[in-house]
C-alpha cells in the first residue's frame, strides 16, 4: 500500500471511528463507556483526483481508547486502527503504522487537524460544547460548528453526514446497522 492509499485508509478509518461513535440517539454512553457498533461508510474528498472509499466498518471503544476494523465487501479485514491515550496505529496488510495519538493520524490522512474531540459530540446529534455553534444556514436540521457542517436530516434512519465545505470538501457519511 502506497503512503497515499495508506493515507486515504487513515482517512476512511478515522472518519469511520468519528461517525460510528454517534450513529443513533439512543446509542449515546456514559463518559469512558465501552461499546460496539457496526455499519457501512463511504468517505469522498474533493481533491485532484477525488478520493472516495466505502467500507463495512466495526468500532469499539470510545475517543480515548478503542478499535476500528474496516471490511470490504466479502468481509475481509482492509484496515484496522487502535488509539489509546498517547497512541494511535493504523494496521494494513503493509503493516502497522505508528502516530503519537488519532490527532497525528488524522493530520496524515487529511494534512491538517480534525477537531476529534468535537466530532465524536457531533456524530452523537449534539454540538461540542468547547466551540460556539449556529443552527444551519439552509435551516437543516442539524448545525455548524468549527467550519463543518452537521446534516441531521436523515437522523432518524439512523443516517449521519459531516461536511467540510472548505477545500478540499470532506464529505463523511455513515449509516449504523439496526440494533448496532
């Protein structure tokens, strides 16, 4: 796996673990909870070329300390990441790929910072509390906070979509299997 593509699997797997953590109202845990949730994932940047991947994803844990399995569409494992606190790793069939936490991941992947902390509260149907937030300006349901727009439009089939409008566009989507 090239360092792009093992990028781009960073990318689908730390997007996976953000919307995974949040997919369904009644799914929220208590600080520190562990739980397990499965679903389909597709992930698009908008860069030259577009990037996109769709995945079967697996994630247990919780922004701290958990486990993100990537499946193709036989079951076969694509990619795997671990984060704890202090360390993240990505696992392909290349290998491991060591970062000091899912921050560093992330600025591999997408070559700059994602508020992790933030997304994980968003991918639950709430704002953050650590950063001011509007309701959307087309009045969707759902809201924008830290130069990202949340669609709660289909939240309640269980669909959630976090959007980067900036160049280049990221747009995440996920859809969490039934009692998941």
């Amino acid at each position: 796996m090239t360092r792009g593509a093992r990028g781009f699997a960073a990318l689908a797997l730390l997007a996976a673990a953000l919307l995974a953590g949040c997919a369904t109202p009644q799914r929220t845990a208590a600080p520190g909870a562990s739980e397990t949730l499965s679903g389909r994932l597709a992930v698009r940047v908008d860069s030259q070329p577009p990037r996109n991947v769709s995945a079967s994803f697996e994630l247990s844990g919780n922004p701290t300390h958990g486990q993100l399995v990537l499946s193709g569409p036989l079951g076969a494992t694509a990619a795997q990441a671990r984060w704890a606190p202090g360390e993240a790793a990505l696992i392909t069939s290349d290998g491991r790929t060591a970062y000091p936490d899912l921050d560093a991941l992330a600025v591999d992947a997408l070559g700059e910072r994602i508020p992790i902390a933030a997304l994980f509260d968003w991918l639950r149907g709430r704002p953050w509390t650590g950063a001011k937030f509007t309701p959307r300006s087309d009045n969707e349901a759902g809201f924008e906070q830290l130069g990202w727009r949340i669609s709660l439009a289909r939240w309640s089939e269980g669909w959630v979509e976090a959007r980067r409008p900036a160049a280049p566009v990221v747009t995440v989507r996920a859809k969490l299997e039934p009692g998941s």
